[in-house]
C-alpha cells in the first residue's frame, strides 16, 4: 500500500475540521474546594514509589529478545503502517 502526501494531507484537514471542546476552559474552579488524599492511597503511593522493581515486565522483555535474537520477532505490516501514519499526521498537523 503507498499512502500519498494528498491522502496525508486530506486526513489532516479532516482532522482539523472536526470541532473539539475544550475541557480546560469548561471546568469551573471553586476556591474553597479541597483535596485530602485517603489513607490508603497514601499508603498505595509510597509503596509505588519505593519499589525497587523495573516499570517493565522483565519476562515479557527476555521473551522478546529471545524471538528477535533467533528471527522469530514478526509485527504485522498493518500496524506498521497505522503507526507510521499516525506519526506523519501528528507531524503535519503540528508544522501547520
């Protein structure tokens, strides 16, 4: 499949047709609200951020480097297409 600059182009512009709310401006900030954190989401964020384990699933990574290593590591074309299209539409719509 070639995907041309016009077809890039076409899917920004109807991107950017498309209305969007903006969350920001719509939310009303009251002064005197407030915030307390629980118990228990304290107690989940300390034990979070003291975790000496990696953020990544150690198995998973040596199961994919293993396939990669022997060849076997296959990504179909489809998703590489999706992203790449995805990048080059983030790229055109932010050098507009």
């Amino acid at each position: 499949m070639i995907i041309s600059r016009a077809e890039i182009a076409s899917a920004v512009s109807a991107y950017k047709t498309v209305k969007r709310k903006s969350t920001v401006a719509s939310v009303a900030i009251d002064p005197h609200d407030s915030f307390e954190r629980s118990a228990a989401a304290a107690s989940l964020a300390s034990v979070l951020s003291a975790s000496p384990e990696p953020f990544y699933r150690n198995d998973l990574v040596e199961h994919l480097q293993r396939q990669i290593s022997e060849n076997r590591y296959f990504v179909p074309s489809e998703q590489i297409v999706e992203k790449l299209l995805g990048r080059l539409i983030v790229e055109f719509a932010t050098a507009a």
